[in-house]
C-alpha cells in the first residue's frame, strides 16, 4: 500500500469510526479497544443504537393485530424494514423476505421443511460453519438421506475437481458458505450452482460473512435461498434473514406453528398464511428488525462497493504484514484473490488460546478456537487457530497493533 493510499484510508476511516461509540473505549486504563474480531459480530453505529432506542421509547407495540396508533407505528417500521432488507439484497418480491433470530435458525428452517427421502443426496463443502453443516447432517439422519462434501485444495480453497463426484442425478440440495468465516475464501458461486442446475437440485447459500461486507444480489447469484444475519452487518443481535424464492417458499410446509403464521384454526385443524407470515409464527423481533433496517440505511450510505474495496485494501495489508511474523502460518489463501477479511492463523509452538490472552493484555480483541468450522480445522491438521477479521471501521494501525501484539507474543513465549 502507498502513503497516498493509507492517508487516504486513514481520513475516510476518521468520519466512519465516530459513529461508533465503542472504538473510543479502553479496555483497561490506558488500553485502546483495538477490535479484530468482525467475523463473530460487528459492532454498532450511533444510529441502530437511537433508532432502537426511539423504537421502545415513542412506538413500542405488538404488530399486525392492533387498529391503535402504536400498533400501526409498529407494523408500519417491521414491514419498512423487509422492504429495506428486499431493496438491499435486490429480492424480486418483499415476500421472499423472511425473519429469523440468525442464520442458524434459517438455515434450520430450510433443513427441517425441503423434503428428502432415503436415496436422497445433500451436498454441503468442508469448510462450512457448523450452521450450515449439522442441520443437514440432522436432515440426513432424520430422512434417510445421504449427505456428501466437496473437498478443500490445500491453498484453502473448493476443490472444484470434486463436483462431478459429489453433484450427482441423486442431489436434492446444495448447501454451501459464500464466503468462509474460517478461511475467508469467497467461493465460485455461479460454478456450483451451474453444476447444482444441471441436476435439477436445490441450491441454498450462507452468505453471513459476506452480506456484511461485499453485498449481494440474490438475482444474480441465482441461488433458490440465502441466510445471513443482523449482528454481522452493524444490526442488533437476535435478527437474521431468509431469503428464498417465492415458489420454493410457498411449497414448504411450516417450520413453526403458533399465532401469526395460520389463516384458519379450529379444533379439527389449520391452515396457513401467505407468505412471508408463514415462517414467522409468534411475536416477532420487532425492535431488532427495525434497528436492521437503521443499520442497512447506515451501510447503503456508506456504499457496498465502498465497503468492499476499503476491506480490500485492509486485507493487503494484513496479508503483507503477518506473513512477515517469523513462524505464523496463515490457514487459508495468502492473497487477496477470492477472499475475505477474516484471517485466521498459527504461530508454531504457541496454542491459539495462549496468542488470544496476551493480545487481549494489550487492547487487541481476536477470535481463538475453532470458529464452529472444525472440519476444516482437521483439514488443515490445526486444533484451533487465532482469526483477526476487519470491517468498515477498521484502520491499517490496528493491523499494526496486531502484529505488534504478535510480536509480544512470539518474545514472551521464547523467554
């Protein structure tokens, strides 16, 4: 990176980080919050955080029951935020917007309501976070069905030789990461879902580490159902997204039963709402939908493309300067190619949990463990790793830090 590079970086980053209260904290007295550690949650902008407040103070009301002004506040930001969420993502038809608590609980959803039956195939990658993994595998399990992985190379990649072999006449589902919260590759989205179309199968996509940081468009990624979640995108914790086309959702059963998601009850039995309501039985989060929506306003302020090449230059940097660290090895691609900002990494001799707690002793928060990916952590014959992860408040000093604090570590360890 030039010097006209990173002043650059550094003045356009000055305005982003005053919106978010938290990054002028210290963690101990005289410690700065250096916060690396994205990819598990982001944190939040002055806005989500009064727009919720004013949600609860000025309009707090159940939704889509009440004829009394509250309530019709209510359900007037609820649905304005599924048209956000529609708008921001290019869906065809706010129906297709559906709510979830996070990504995990779409993600279940689709697992427990697309039919399979015994000789069945559902294919999923090795590098999945385990959300998008043990619900397919319960899936299996519970049906009969098989379930089958495309492999990784050892650069950290898909290993695309192996699509023939697992994308089969017999695939009823496709089941992958769009960007790897582990490796931080972004796969090939439009080569596994030509393979998936071919054989008439179901393409689902956690896109929950890259909705946050790239954007997408469900039109052009082509995919029948995407999850992601509220937390990761400077939204509240407790909100997550579905997104599926309208004639796959409308053949799925109820993933859920209770109030809001039926049309008819009596005691011989129900039948169910249209969509989106459906998959949405009970009380809904109402406040974190609408603090989701305040955070996508924020973010479409910002710019996705902003976003995505400001993370870009960060991640180039980050990737230079800890490949530099003498005995760390990176777990994942080492360049910008087809990647994310989550780096995840190993210092030789030193286990990630003893890396984790001396840089926390210097201000700088990272990710320890195996990042709820650990088939890929076997892959790549580690336990556990440390993740640094960016996002749009991140500066390259606090990549500096890091590696400062790498430094501390590698010292403190040879004494």
């Amino acid at each position: 990176m030039t010097l006209d590079a990173a002043a650059k970086l550094a003045y356009d980053i000055s305005r982003v980080r005053k919106d978010f209260p938290i990054l002028d904290r210290e963690v101990r007295p005289g410690v700065p919050l250096v916060y690396l550690d994205n990819a598990a949650t982001s944190q939040k902008p002055q806005q989500v955080l009064d727009t919720m407040r004013d949600y609860y103070e000025q309009h707090n009301a159940n939704v889509h029951r009440g004829i009394h002004t509250l309530a019709e506040e209510a359900t007037a930001l609820y649905e304005g935020a599924r048209d956000k969420v529609a708008s921001f993502v290019n869906a065809a038809d706010r129906r297709e917007v559906i709510f979830t608590k996070n990504s995990t609980e779409a993600l279940n959803l689709l697992a427990r309501t697309i039919p399979l039956a015994a000789g069945d195939e559902v294919v999923v990658t090795e590098m999945e976070h385990h959300s998008n993994l043990v619900p397919w595998q319960l899936a299996t399990q519970r049906t009969g069905a098989t379930l089958k992985w495309i492999g990784l190379t050892d650069d950290g990649r898909l290993d695309l030789a192996d699509l023939d072999r697992t994308i089969t006449s017999k695939t009823k589902v496709v089941a992958f990461v769009h960007q790897s919260n582990l490796l931080g590759t972004v796969n090939p989205v439009d080569v596994v879902v030509a393979k998936a179309r071919e054989v008439g199968a179901i393409t689902v996509l956690d896109a929950s580490q890259s909705v946050p940081h790239m954007g997408i468009d469900v039109q052009a990624l082509g995919v029948d159902a995407v999850a992601f979640t509220g937390h990761k995108m400077c939204g509240p914790t407790g909100i997550g997204l579905l997104w599926g086309r309208a004639e796959l959702l409308d053949s799925l059963p109820p993933f859920l039963g209770g109030g809001e998601m039926i049309d008819e009850v009596t005691m011989a039995g129900s039948t169910w709402a249209v969509l989106p309501h459906k998959f949405e039985a009970g009380t809904p989060m109402i406040a974190e939908a609408v603090g989701l929506g305040a955070a996508i306003d924020y973010l479409s302020d910002l710019g996705m493309d902003a976003i995505r090449d400001h993370e870009h230059e960060l991640t180039a940097y980050a990737l230079e300067r800890l490949q530099r660290v003498e005995g760390l090895r990176i777990i994942g691609p080492a360049t910008t190619e087809d990647r994310g900002g989550a780096i995840s990494f190993a210092l030789d001799g030193i286990h990630p949990h003893d890396v984790g707690q001396l840089l926390d002793e210097l201000g700088v928060a990272v990710r320890v463990g195996h990042h709820c990916a650990r088939p890929a952590c076997l892959r790549y014959g580690v336990p556990a790793t440390t993740r640094a992860s960016v996002h749009l408040y991140t500066t390259t000093g606090e990549i500096d830090a890091l590696v400062e604090g790498l430094d501390h570590v590698r010292r403190y360890f040879s004494r």
